[in-house]
C-alpha cells in the first residue's frame, strides 16, 4: 500500500518545509512506497481529515499520523523489518535531541538570514497568510525579521559551530550512514536552499560537504527537488 504524504508547497510546486522534508527522507529511509499531495498554507481543508491544521501529515491506510517526530515514531515503529532510522533507542533519544535543537537554535539562527525569501515562491493568498501569521507569532514582519546584519551571520555561524566539529571527521552524524538524525538537520538547510539563494556555507565547509552527500542520497532526490543551487 502507497502512503500518502501531504506536504508543504509553494507556487511553483517548491517543496519548503523543513519538517515535511524530515519526513520524506525518512520514508525514502525505510524504502517505503509513498505519494506526495502538495498543500499550500491556505488549503487547510485538504487536511482536515488529520483533526488539525499542520503539515506534514501521513495516511497509511486507515492511520493517520502527524507531526514529523511523531511520524518517525509510528514509521519506525510499523515498519520494524525496514531499515532503522535511529538504530535503537539510544539513537532515538539523542535524535529527539536534535529534534529539540533544530527547532529551537537552527531555525532561530536561520530565520534573519532567509524567512522572506518565501514570499517570493507562495501564491498571493498565502503571501498574505504567511506575513499576518508570522507577524502575530514573531511580533515581527518576515521582512523585519530578516536583516542579514553581520550579527545575524555570526549568530549562524556560532549555531552551527559543533555540528561542523561533529562533521570534519565523518560522513554523516552517526558514522558512516546517514539516520533521522541527519534528516532532522538537513530539514533545515533543504528548507533554506528552496526558497533562497542566500549562501549559507562556503564550499571548503565541512557542513557544505554533509549536506551535499544528503543532496545525493536517495538516487539524487533531494537535489532535483525544486531550489537553489547554493
């Protein structure tokens, strides 16, 4: 049976969300059988079926789950004869870690550096939906928020100093194969690269290497998702 994946989607079909990106490696991850629906911000209805209004979401047959972590749980959980995405339950508590992590120091990081940049890529009546929703969560406008003040690279550069010690000598987080761990992070950056072409990480970056091997995982399917080329 082919799970559905509902998904985050701008105008021209560009796949932004960090969490929904978290949730399509991990599926490629198990070697599931998946399909995508595209749901831009203002097609709350096409969720309504999950009882809540956030992406991303899955239906398995008959179960519906949402929430990335939560989707990962149920995915490694249900599919036990699949490949693990965190080797054990060590491997899942330092991933919800990471998930904690991402959510509150990347994401906060990246934000003045790109989050307006998504006006750029979304439908008009999510144009609108996007500033009036920020604004009310941040107190901020998108195009407030996003300065790229020298303080605001620094800031980034500071968020993303031990995960590039944690890479120099290794090809993914936990070794030589990737786990959830990666995806949680790689959300991130797959977020960033779809809707700006801001350059993030310079190319002798050891992070920059990491999130080229990420881009290559998978037959090549993050790197022919719709982005920039940074």
């Amino acid at each position: 049976m082919t799970i559905e994946l509902y998904e985050l989607a701008g105008r021209d079909d560009r796949r932004f969300s960090p969490y929904c990106w978290r949730t399509r490696m991990a599926l490629e991850h198990k070697g599931l059988s998946y399909e995508t629906i595209p749901v831009r911000f203002c097609d709350k209805h096409l969720i309504a079926f999950s009882q809540q209004d956030r992406v991303p979401v899955i239906r398995d047959g008959s179960t519906t789950v949402w929430d990335s972590w939560e989707i990962a749980k149920y995915l490694e959980t249900t599919y036990r004869d699949c490949p693990s995405l965190f080797g054990g339950k060590a491997g899942q508590g330092l991933a919800q870690f990471l998930n904690v992590w991402v959510d509150r120091t990347l994401h906060g990081a990246l934000m003045p550096l790109v989050v307006a940049d998504i006006l750029e890529h979304v439908d008009l009546a999510d144009r609108n939906y996007f500033i009036k929703s920020r604004t009310t969560q941040f107190g901020k406008s998108p195009a407030e928020m996003q300065t790229r003040s020298s303080e605001d690279v620094m800031a980034f550069d500071v968020a993303i100093a031990n995960l590039r010690d944690a890479l120099e000598d290794r090809a993914f987080m936990a070794g030589p194969v990737p786990c959830y761990g990666d995806y949680i992070v790689f959300g991130a950056f797959a977020w960033a690269r779809g809707i700006s072409n801001y350059s993030l990480l310079k190319r002798d970056d050891p992070i920059y290497a990491w999130r080229d091997r990420m881009l290559n995982l998978f037959n090549g399917m993050p790197r022919t998702a719709i982005g920039y080329a940074v």
